[in-house]
C-alpha cells in the first residue's frame, strides 16, 4: 500500500494541481511561440493539463476517503 499512501500525499496532490495549471496554460503559447505543431496539437496539450488538474482533485478526494482526520 506505499504507492497509495504517496498518490495521497499531500505534496503529491498539490504537485499535481500545479503542474497541470502550468501544462494547460503554458504548453500551447510554448508550442506556438516555438511553432511546433498546430492549433490542434494546443488544443491536446491543453486537455492533457487539464486532465492532469483533474486528476489532482479526484485524489484529494480519495485522501479524504481514505484518511480520518481527527
């Protein structure tokens, strides 16, 4: 059960929603200002950080499940 408890970490969950923001908003003005791929290739990177935020947030709510905070 170690990876459970590290997917649950605080620092993890916290990562996660970081590092999806950063993917989402500036992966596709990187690609364009770079020029690599198309406006649809901003679109993928965009989903891809969002699905990483949304990820973030369903593990904080399986920490919650998870774990009695008293």
């Amino acid at each position: 059960m170690d990876p459970l408890v590290f997917l649950l970490s605080r620092p993890v969950i916290i990562a996660g929603a970081v590092l999806g923001a950063l993917i989402a908003s500036l992966g596709p003005i990187l690609l364009r200002k770079f020029g690599i791929g198309g406006k649809s290739t901003g679109k993928v990177v965009a989903r891809i950080g969002y699905g990483v935020s949304w990820l973030s947030v369903a593990l904080f709510i399986a920490s919650g499940f998870f774990y009695n905070f008293e």
